[in-house]
C-alpha cells in the first residue's frame, strides 16, 4: 500500500513544504482540512466489515462495489459536527472555491441524509440548499470531504475482499468512486488507479482510457518529465488527463494522498495542453449499466 494515514500525510506535508520552503492559500486550506479528517477519523475508530467473503465475492464478479449507503453505519451527529468544520473551512478560502451560501454559514449547517444518499450514489445533487443557489462542483467537494473519513475507514477492513484481477474496473472496487491519480508499481510497472473519494488502490489496464474506456491506442498517450518519474497520461477521445507515478523510480516511501498536491503543476500542464481531469468530468460514482448489472 502506498496509501498513508491522515496523520502521516500531515506530518510529510509539513516536511515538505518546509523543506521547499513552499507556501500556498491552496496547501494551508488543505493542511487544515487534513486535520479535519484526521480528528474525524480517530473519532469514528475501525469499522466492522457489514460484507461476508462469500456476499463481497458475489458483489466483485458482478461489478458492484462494496459499500452502499444502508451499510456506512453512519455516526450522524458526528458527522454533522465534520460537515460544520469542513464548511467552515471552505468558506476561509473564497478566492479558491468562490463564496459559500449564507444557509451554509449558519453556526450550525445541516448536510441532509438524502443528499448523503445522491452524492453517494452519483445522482443529481440539488442546485439550491435552504433557497440559496450553489455551485454543484463546491458542494460535490464539500461532500467528499466531509465523509472522506468515513469512506477511507471502511476502506482499509474491505480492500482485502477485492480480487485485483477479476476487478479491474474504471470505477472503484469499495465505494464506486472514480480515480484521480494513479501509480506504477515496482515489481512489474503495472497500473494501478487511486479512488478519489476513499483512497482505495485498484489495478488496472495500462491501454485503456480510465475514464471513457477506449483501448484505441491511437487515442491513448502519455507525457513523462524528464526523469521518468512522473507520467500525464491523457485520452483524445474524452480530453481528459491523469496524473501517474511511476514508483520504479523512487527509492523513498511515496504517499499517495500527497502527491495528489505535490504534483499540481501536472495539473497546470494538463489543462494548458487543451485537457481536463477526468474525475471532475463524470459522475463520483460511475458504474455502467453493462458492467453493473
């Protein structure tokens, strides 16, 4: 796994902005939402698995991720309280992610069961909380990292279950989230994708699109920097781009979470040459109806 705790995560970003002496309004925004999770998911301790082996083998073969809404187990005044500071949060960085709702500035801001439920399960989310207009992409995000914590948690007891290579999936194995960055692992440089929502780590084709599905390898290409270290693979046919880390290159522990922000100027680099990241195009949970049902 080269996935870290919250903790660990806070600690190497600390490091490491010290030693770059780098600073940003977006990694201070993002040092405290750390903290947020972290004293989340301390709070919430390790779940227990609400799958058998044999009901989670059933659900990998037919293409369903692991955990559905009914089986989260929810702590909902907690989750009330994270959802207060997440938003608070938010609302510090108007600059980054525009203004939040006045709805959603109240001491106490309610995030609705129901829209736990839709984000979850990717439908559409409302336009409107409390009468006031929001943006869908700042409340998607909102969301996301308000049960990020939880998500993660019944991640680490799953991840297990999951049969690697009868998955391979664009969508993931726990959750059904889609991925936003992916590695090359040491043994065999094979590819593998990282859940955007729940951090949990899946393998998949190196020829095929993570987020349209082509396998046209005239539509498929990838940028690496000149050390070979890290890698734009993008898709002419839906334009869009993920960052990769080929860790064949690294000798140091790699986490991944962290590098999901060390590498923004990949991101910068992506969208110049006329791309866009593939988890921000399509729904946080994408499961067709032919690889679903």
């Amino acid at each position: 796994m080269t996935a870290g705790t919250y903790g660990e995560v806070l600690k190497r970003l600390e490091e490491w902005r010290k030693k770059e002496e780098c600073s940003s309004r977006f990694l201070e925004f993002y040092q405290r939402l750390l903290g947020i999770q972290a004293k989340a998911t301390k709070q919430i301790g390790k779940p227990k698995p609400a799958l058998k082996s044999k009901a989670s083998h059933e659900r990998i073969e037919s293409g369903w991720p692991l955990i559905s809404f009914d089986e989260l187990d929810l702590d909902w005044p907690l989750l009330q309280d994270v959802f207060t500071e997440v938003t608070v949060a938010f609302a510090k960085y108007p600059d980054l992610f525009g203004e939040i709702p006045k709805s959603l500035r109240e001491p106490r801001p309610t995030l609705p069961e129901e829209m736990v439920k839709a984000w979850l399960e990717g439908a559409k989310l409302p336009s409107t909380i409390a009468g006031d207009n929001i943006d869908e992409h700042l409340l998607e995000a909102i969301i996301q990292a308000t049960l990020r914590p939880w998500l993660t948690s019944q991640a680490k007891v799953l991840v297990s279950l999951v049969n690697q290579e009868r998955w391979r999936r664009r969508y993931c194995p726990i959750c059904g989230g889609s991925p936003d960055f992916a590695f090359l692992d040491k043994e065999r440089g094979s590819r593998w994708l990282l859940c955007s929502r729940c951090d949990t780590e899946w393998l998949f084709q190196r020829l095929e699109c993570p987020y349209c599905g082509t396998k046209d390898q005239n539509a498929l290409a990838y940028f690496a920097d000149d050390e070979g270290l890290y890698r734009l693979y993008v898709c002419e046919q839906c334009h869009t781009y993920i960052k990769a880390i080929d860790l064949r290159h690294t000798e140091s522990e790699v986490l991944l979470q962290l590098e999901r922000v060390m590498t923004l100027d990949l991101d910068r680099q992506g969208q110049e040459k006329g791309y866009q990241p593939g988890y921000s195009r399509i729904s946080s949970r994408v499961i067709p109806q032919s690889e679903g049902s």
